[in-house]
C-alpha cells in the first residue's frame, strides 16, 4: 500500500482489521478521493520486498538470505537482491571456494571426455562426462590426476595440478625429455637410435624397437654407424676410442683406422691413391683393394716412371752421401733429411765423380756426359780428351 499508516489508522480505523477487505476498500476510495494526487493500491497477491517473504523474482527479503558465506555475512539490499559487502566467497561469485565443487563456470574437475555441468548449489554433475580430472585416474590429456602420479621423481618431488604435472621441484623424471637411470629413452632422447626403421618411446620411458630392424647397440656395426657399443671397425693405434651413440668419439685417440691418416701399418684410410688405370678401393680396414687396378698406382711398391713416379714406398733409387732420401705419398723424393747430397743433386759430393751437368773436365769436341750412378765421366762422343 502507498498510503500512509499514520493516515490508514485517522481515517479507516475499521477496515484495518481485515488485510484484504482493506486493500479493496482503499482501492475504491483512492479511486473516488485522490485520483488526481497519484493514489496507488497494491494487489494483495503480487510480489512486495520488504514483507519478509521470498517472493518469486526476489533473491532475499530482510532477513531472508538464502545464501552463505565463506567469510562474512550477505545482506539483502533494498531492492531485494544479494549485498556481497561484507561477504567473502560464496556459491554463485564463479570462483571455487570451501567445499565447493565448482561455481558457475569454474570447474574443480574440469571433464576430459564429455560435459560437466555446476549446478546451482556448485556441486558438480558428472552424468555426462565418462573421464574428468580429479577420479584419481589418468587418462586422455592428463599427465596425472589427484594422487596419482605415475612418473617417479629420481630427485625431488613431483606434484599435480589440474591434472598436470608440478615439476618445479623435481630435476630427475621419466617425461623431463632427458635419459636418467635406468630408462631406455625419454621423449626424443633414446639411447638405442634405430639405423633402419623407427623406435618408439614408451610413457614409461621403455624402448619399443619392434618396428626396427637395426638399431644401435645391437653388437653389430651397420649403416651409417661408426661404431656399436664396445665395437669398433679397426682398434685406436695411439690412445682411446669412445663410442657415442654410434658415433666415434676420438677426442682421446691420436692415430687409428678412419681418422683420414694414413699411420704406420696402414695402406690407405678413407681414400685411395690414385689408379693410373683403372678403379682401386680403400677398405674398412685400411687396406687397398687394386683388383680392378691394371696400371698401377702411387704406393704400389713399382716406379711408374710413365706416370711420373720417381720413387714408390721403398724403392728410392738414390743413396745420400749423408743423412736419407725417402719416398713421399706423391711418389716424389723427399730429400729433407739428406744433408751430404746425393747423385742427381746437379751437385759433386762425397765420393762423386760427376753429377748431371757438374763435370770436372771438358771437350774441346763434344760434350762428355755424367754416368747414372754419378761415378764416372763418359766421353764417348767427345773427339779430344776431356780436360
């Protein structure tokens, strides 16, 4: 009712007694009285905030507020609706809070297979979800779920949150990408890389190498492998080899078969010499196959003087009066330890009679000539002496 009560209780003293008859009866009276001065009359059935009842369309009426807080007190407002003041956390503020399972559309167990719904005393309706986070079950996209964690921490500890993994904490996991222990591989990291076909990583960080059919560390070197475990082509000469994945580590080896050297023991390493005629090979162990080499080649122990050979290995057909003449890989005379000179020097030394065009006389008719051996001066197309 608009009217005031001091002026219900001056002018219808009666009427008062009965609510509904009243309402009638003001209703007819403001209409024939104060028509022109605005005179209103509720319905006795409608919804009125402020009678203390939790009318339809009202969230609380005085002290009717059927909502708790977590901390704090709701008040109703004047209109009717919640007054969140004093209030902290409650069911409807869309944030979890206590004992809630969920609150609007934040979700204590978010569903992973089908549909969660938050109802409206924010507990959670899983009816149509098959796989959310938070059953205690690992599944789907989930990395963990509550207390179940199944990666173990090697060193520190793992959490869940949301039903992924907390690895803040931990440095050592089978899923951080890193072989550690006891595992096989971890992710991209597997430490029997497959040489022909494709290895899978477990989620336990198990190998499943049923769909290679080489792999390294099996025992057997293939492929593009250097090496396999503790096997290698050809032994270090000088030092220590390591395997690595498959891979030589010769960081601590000075001299072995592969390095691209030829050492002492060795015909070839990687690359043969070249075959004047026809095709030559270098084998894994560093020796030369020449079966299909028909005109010999630098190394083969002939001079191919046609070839430019001046020298081969050990046929070196010059003495040195003092210190050595050997062979280099070219096939030419290395003469850098020779320090008395040698026949062929262009030089008379040691015991020389001549050398080359170094002679100790001349023809007044002809030219005298230097024998091969340096020994003697041949005047045979000379017709004076030499002199």
């Amino acid at each position: 009712m608009r009217l005031a009560e001091r002026g219900q209780e001056r002018y219808f003293p009666r009427v008062l007694a009965n609510r509904r008859f009243a309402h009638l009866a003001l209703s007819s009276l403001c209409a024939l009285l104060w028509s022109t001065a605005g005179c209103a009359v509720e319905r006795p059935d409608a919804p009125v905030c402020g009678n203390g009842v939790l009318d339809e369309g009202e969230q609380c009426d005085l002290t009717i507020v059927p909502l708790d807080c977590i901390q704090g007190t709701m008040g109703c407002s004047d209109v009717c609706t919640f007054d969140d003041t004093n209030c902290i956390g409650y069911c409807g503020d869309e944030t979890i809070n206590g004992e809630e399972e969920c609150d609007g559309p934040a979700l204590e167990h978010p569903c992973v297979v089908g549909t969660s719904v938050c109802r409206a005393d924010c507990t959670l309706n899983t009816d149509d979800c098959s796989d959310y986070c938070g059953d205690e079950a690992v599944s789907g996209t989930e990395e963990c779920d509550g207390n179940v964690i199944l990666e173990e921490c090697r060193v520190g500890t793992l959490s869940c949150s949301d039903c992924f993994l907390e690895d803040g904490q931990c440095s050592s996991f089978c899923g951080d990408g890193t072989i550690n222990g006891d595992e096989q591989c971890d992710g991209d990291d597997v430490n029997l890389p497959c040489v022909d076909g494709t290895n899978v990583c477990r989620a336990d960080c198990t190998l499943d190498t049923s769909g290679c059919s080489d792999f390294c560390s099996d025992g057997v070197i293939s492929g593009t492998e250097e090496c396999d475990g503790d096997l290698f082509r050809q032994p270090c000469n000088e030092g220590a080899l390591n395997c690595e994945n498959c891979f030589l580590d010769d960081t601590q080896c000075t001299s072995y078969c592969g390095d691209g050297t030829v050492q002492a023991g060795e015909e070839c390493d990687l690359t043969a010499p070249l075959c004047y005629s026809g095709a030559i090979n270098c084998q894994a162990n560093c020796t030369i196959d020449d079966a299909s080499c028909a005109g010999g080649y630098c190394g083969d122990g002939v001079i191919q003087s046609a070839s430019g050979e001046s020298c081969d290995s050990n046929q070196v057909p010059l003495v040195c009066h003092d210190g050595t003449i050997s062979c280099d890989d070219t096939c030419a005379f290395d003469d850098s330890l020779c320090t008395g000179g040698f026949c062929g020097d262009g030089t008379i030394n040691g015991p020389e009679v001549c050398d080359g065009a170094d002679l100790p006389c001349a023809c007044d008719v002809g030219t005298p000539t230097c024998n091969a051996t340096c020994t003697a001066v041949d005047i045979s197309n000379c017709s004076t002496a030499c002199e």
